[in-house]
C-alpha cells in the first residue's frame, strides 16, 4: 500500500517523443486509469513506473523515497503485461507461484497463498493447465493473480482487458475493481477504452500524444470535459461550432441568436468555440414551442434510429438552430437519445425539434487542426 | 433415422480418408526405394561373407579393436563440433537478435545459410589455401612468428577436420536455433524481474528451460550432420583418416581390402548411431511443443 508520484517525467525514443512533463500523484489506494489513444505513452509512463525504461527527466517516488535509479525486480510493483506475458513452461499454480518462489517463502506458506489466489480468481479447476491450454480470460486472471501474489505496492496494469470478448471484459474489470478495493491495493490501469475507464477508476487521467490532457473523476470528466479532446474522446458528444458573443455575460452566438452557455466567461469575446451537449441531455420538444436565451432550439429530419437498450439514439441530418424553418443547414448531424418506448413517436424522416436545457451543456475553445487529426485517429471512436 | 445421417456422413470421410491415402503414395514409394529396400539389402548384405555365403561373422568384425576406432574418431569428432558449433552457435544467433538491427540479423541469416551448405571438395579446398601448410593465413601468422605447424596443427589431423568442420557447424546450428530464439518474448524476462527474480533466476526457471528442448535437439541434428559427412573429410585427407564414411569407403572401393559386407555392417552401425539422434530430437521436439504451442 503505497503512495505513487510521478514528477515530470519525459522520455523520448530517438526524434519521437512518447512522454512529456508527465506530472502525477495517486493516493494509497486508488485506482487511476490512463485513457488516451493509441500511441499517445501509456504504456512507456507504466514501464517508466515499473522500471523497464529510464525516463530521460523526472523522477518515480514511492512512499517518499525515489526509486528511479532502482532495477524493476527491487521496486515492489506488481505488473499485468499487456498480452498476459504467462511462462509458457509453467502451470497455472507454478505461474502464480513464481513471486513466491523467488522471494523463498516457506513452501507450506505458498501453497496456502497460491490456493487462496486460485479461488479468489475462480481458477482452481485449470490450476494444472498450462497458459496454451486456458482461454484468454483465464490466462488473463492468472496473469493477475500472479501479480498480485507478491502483494506489491503498487498494481500496474497495462490493457488488462484488451484480449478477452466484451462479456468477459465486463466481468474482469467489475473482478478487478472488487479486488482493488478490498486488497486497498494503488493500482495504475491503462486502457483505451473509455466505458472501461469510467466504469472502474477514482480518477481518469486523459494523454494525448505524451502529455496529460486532463485529470479528474469519471463524473466529472464525463459532465465537464475540460478540453476538446477530452469531450470527443469520453462518451458519445455532439460538438456544435459557436462563437462567443459576450464573455462577459457568458453568451455564444450562432446563426443571429444569443444564448447563454455554461464556460463562455472563460474565452474571449469573438473566439470560435464549441458547445458540448451529449445526446441524453437534448429534450425533445413541441415543433411550436419558442426558443429563449435561456433555451436554445434545435431541429432536423430524422435519418438513423439505432437501439442502444433503454435508449434509441437518433440521428438527425439537415440540422439547424431555431425551431423555425429559417437558417441554413449548420450541422451535419445531432445525435438524440430518446426512451425506447418513446422511440415510435420519431420514426425515419419525421421532423423533430430539441432543446439544450439549461446547465446541461458547455462551452470550450474549438480544437486545434492537430487535435482534431488525433480525435479522428483515435480506433473505435465513439464521437458524433 | 439417426442410422442414415450417421452412414450418409461417414461415407464422404472414407473417401477423403482414401484420397489422403494416395496423396502420400508418392512420399511412400520414396521412402520404399531409398530408405526401406537399400536398409533390407545392407542388413542382407552384412549378413553375407565375400564368397557368398551366410555368416554372421561380418559383426564380430565391427567389434574388433580395429573397427572400434572408427567410430571413437566419428563419435569424438561429431560430438566436439557439436558442442563447439552448437554453443557458438546459440550465442552468435542470441547476438543477432539482441543487435536489435533487422540489417545485421539478415545478414547473419543469409551468411549462415551459405556457410552452412558449404562442405565437401570446396569447403576442403578453400581450408588447404588459407591453413594449410602453405595457406594463406598460416603464412601471414608466420610473418607475425605465429608457427602453427611448428607448434603442432596440421589440417589434416582430427583437429583440423573439427576445425573445418565446425564452418559449416556453427552457422548450421544459428539457422536451427533462431526460430527458437525469436520465439521467446521480452515479456517473459520483465515479468521475471518483476516479480523479484535476478537475471539468472530467470535464465533457470524460465528461459532454459523453454529453450534447452530446442538446444538439444538442435545439437543432435549437428551431431547426425557430422557424423554421416564424408565428401569434406576424404577430399581434405584422401581417406587416411578413420572415421566411419571414410572407412566404408575404404572397404568397397579399395583393392587390398575391399569387403562390401563389412561395408555394410559399418554402414548399419552408422545409421544406427543417426537414427538415435533422430529419434532423440523428434522426441524433445515432441516434448516442448507440449506448452509450447499457441
Ligand atoms: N522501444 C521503443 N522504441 C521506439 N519508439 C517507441 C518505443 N516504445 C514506444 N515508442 C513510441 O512511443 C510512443 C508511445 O508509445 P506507447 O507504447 O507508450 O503508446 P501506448 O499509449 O501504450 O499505445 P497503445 O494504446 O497502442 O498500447 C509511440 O509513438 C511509440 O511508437
Ligand atoms: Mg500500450
């Protein structure tokens, strides 16, 4: 149990730099995960961590004392690979066992932890089965009772769940998060899929291309992104262009209207921005109903409906502001969420109007040409 | 009901049993005309004296001291170019990996699968023109007041057949490793120390062995491929040396002795030795891709 600092770490592989300034702390017991796309340095600032690469600044502090000169096998974290990284040549027990055997405990004393990690990890029936003979799942809660067996300091995973079907996954990560907590063990996730990372973590710490983009709580991260890059890469989001009219008041303005938008105070007057609105939050309204400042209205054609569940999310095209007919086309598409029981009500090519309700959307500064390059990049994307 | 489907889908497995069957036919009838028949006519042959008739005295032949001494020299010269080739050889195919460049590694790839097909007369030839008593190395070594001959090598001594030998040895044994040696991850070793142990516990618990099947069969299969090497050996020593290939050479060909029973006794002898190596390797084979497969 251990508190981790990370403190301005760097580190470049020839002109590529995959870490930058990297400045972090986790609390003694918390569970932090990396979200960020391919590419952008999770995995070099977990073997940074680990000690399988020297940064070439900063430094790794557990606890208080530094350990950055320090070889991987004397720092006392425990690491989960990204491909498991089992030893082929062993079973199951022997696997779980090696950090035991290394450190010479008592062989009475192994055999009653291994047991102990086999049930807590539902393993005791492929105890006997080498790594070639388990499922992927199985290989991967091995991969982590094997790490977890030396009771580390700190639990370092790196894409724990990127091997396993999306059922499994779900099943792993809720495991992990159970066992995390009752072992209080500081444990650093890394992954690229954000569901994964809100589902599980006390905090997410958002990279883009080396450097940390933001840091916070998965509600609070999903609620208030604080960068472009955060909003498209967390959860599904519409971004709609805007400008804003008076920092002052905190007003945007697009196609002639004035409204207010929660973030506004904090860009210049003129500046391009966008208003962040995610699809559950959009209300759908009475075609008559009048837009206010307070207000702002939406309308478009209905051109996907797709089924997520307990929601249909819409797809609207030709969308523009105003419940009116007038303005141009601004927006390629709007994604609504509406009740799937509701859904009926909306079939393909029917006309719907929304509202952004008050306090339910936010304004940040328009990203960068680079930032959107890596938004788009980015495998899976969930953005709309 | 259940009895037609069953027959109704058995039917098409016989009949891909059957086309399997003669598929193999041709692999079957290669193995009939140069592995079955020629061992039955040795085996038939070692049984026979030179007037013809039927005695098994051929055999106390390959017990007599005179005989025995051929396959000491075999044995010796196999199993020290085994092991000078072979751990060479797995430290050189480790160093081409490690180099981490793909350059240095293709080379090294393509250089060892020249060198090791490069035996007989013009592996001789090329070994009597730089070490030989006149070769181009030994006199430049002289120049420096390096006398090997002086100090007691000669090429055409089971040292310097070994040493010949081990050419084609050494990059033999990169080609048979490396696959192996690729296959072990980086992962491996990382989540060794990370787990505490040092560089040697891992060596002993993890990467020997995963990788000491593979050695060793590796090495059996230089073992066999010394062994039954004869072009090398006669075109650098004209057959004065006793080593088996050489000696069953000299019993059929040669004029004063020429005994193809004995011939084919030694000949047994010789494929009896390869045939252990054979199975040696295919069974530590056998053994490693018990975990080894994915
Ligand atoms: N050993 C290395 N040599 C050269 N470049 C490297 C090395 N390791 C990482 N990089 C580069 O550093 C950058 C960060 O890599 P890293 O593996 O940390 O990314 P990641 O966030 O873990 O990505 P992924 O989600 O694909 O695993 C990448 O551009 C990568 O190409
Ligand atoms: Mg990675």
């Amino acid at each position: 149990m251990a508190r981790l600092e990370l403190h301005g770490i760097s580190k470049r592989f020839g002109d590529q730099v995959a870490v930058a300034g990297f400045d972090l702390s986790v609390e003694d017991g918390e569970l932090v995960t990396f979200l960020g796309p391919s590419g952008c340095g999770k995995t070099t600032t977990l073997r940074i961590t680990a000690g399988f690469e020297t940064p070439d600044t900063g430094s790794v502090v557990v606890d208080g004392s530094e350990v950055t000169g320090l070889p991987p096998n004397r720092r006392g974290m425990g690491m989960v690979f990204q491909g498991y990284a089992l030893f082929p040549n062993m079973t199951a027990r022997d696997n779980v066992e090696f950090g035991l055997a290394v450190r010479r405990r008592p062989p009475a004393e192994r055999r009653r932890r291994v047991d102990e990690l086999l049930g807590l990890f539902h393993l005791e029936h492929v105890a006997g089965h080498y790594p070639h003979q388990m499922s992927g799942g199985q290989q991967q809660r091995v991969a982590l009772a094997r790490a977890i067996a030396v009771e580390p300091s700190v639990l370092l995973l790196d894409e724990p769940l990127s091997a396993v079907d999306a059922k499994v996954r779900e099943e792993l990560r809720t495991e992990i998060r159970r066992m995390q907590g009752q072992l209080g063990i500081t444990t650093i996730l890394v992954t690229h899929d954000q569901a994964e990372a809100l589902s599980i973590s006390d905090r997410v710490v958002v990279m883009n291309s080396g450097v940390i983009e933001e840091v916070g709580t998965p509600a609070r991260i999903y609620a208030e992104p604080r960068s472009a890059f955060t909003a498209g890469f967390i959860g599904a989001m519409n971004e709609l262009p805007v400008r804003v009219a008076s920092r002052r008041e905190g007003l945007v303005e697009r196609a002639g209207r004035r409204f207010a938008a929660p973030g506004a105070t904090e860009l210049p007057d003129g500046a391009a921005a966008l208003l962040l609105v995610r699809p559950e939050s959009l209300e759908p309204i009475e075609a008559a109903a009048a837009a206010s400042e307070e207000r702002p209205v939406l309308r478009g054609r209905v051109d996907v409906q797709t089924f997520l569940g307990a929601t249909m999310r819409l797809f609207l095209g030709g969308v523009v502001w105003g419940a009116a007919a007038e303005g141009d086309h601004e927006i390629e598409q709007l994604a609504v969420d509406v009740p799937s029981s509701a859904a009926g009500r909306w079939p393909v090519g029917t006309e719907l109007s929304v509202a952004i309700p008050v306090g339910s959307s936010r304004v940040i500064a328009a990203r960068t040409a680079a930032e959107a390059a890596a938004v788009t990049r980015r495998p899976g994307s969930a953005r709309t | 009901m259940n009895a037609t489907t069953r027959s109704a889908q058995r039917a098409p497995t016989r009949r891909r049993g059957a086309l399997v069957w003669l598929a193999l036919l041709p692999f079957g009838l290669a193995i009939l005309l140069f592995l079955l028949l020629p061992t039955l006519s040795l085996v038939w042959g070692s049984f026979h004296l030179r007037d013809g008739s039927f005695s098994p005295a051929n055999y106390t032949f390959l017990l007599s001291p005179d005989q025995i001494r051929p396959f000491q020299n075999s044995v010796l010269l196999s199993a020290s170019t085994m092991l000078v080739g072979g751990i060479c050889g797995l430290v050189i195919g480790q160093a081409l990996l490690s180099s981490g460049s793909l350059l240095v590694r293709e080379l090294g790839v393509t250089f060892s699968s020249v060198a090791a097909n490069f035996a007989g007369v013009p592996l001789a030839f090329a070994f009597i023109a730089t070490l030989g008593v006149a070769g181009l190395v030994t006199r430049f070594l002289a120049g420096l007041g390096i006398d090997l001959y002086g100090a007691g090598f000669t090429l055409y001594s089971m040292v310097g057949l070994a040493t010949v030998y081990a050419y084609f040895q050494l990059p033999l044994m990169v080609l048979l490793i490396l696959p192996a040696l690729q296959a072990m991850r980086r992962e491996w070793r990382e989540a060794a120390e990370n787990l505490g142990a040092g560089r040697w516990y891992y060596l002993r618990r993890v990467a020997i062995p995963i990788l000491l099947p593979s050695v060793i069969a590796s090495m059996l299969l230089l073992f066999a491929n010394a062994f039954g090497a004869y072009a090398t050996a006669y075109a650098l020593t004209t057959g004065f040396l006793a080593i088996v290939p050489i000696e069953i050479s000299n019993v059929i060909s040669g004029d004063v002795n020429f005994d193809p029973g004995q011939g084919d006794v030694l000949a047994i002898g010789l494929a009896f030795i390869m045939a252990i190596c054979v199975v040696g390797q295919v069974w530590l084979q056998r053994r490693t891709s018990r975990w080894m497969q994915r």
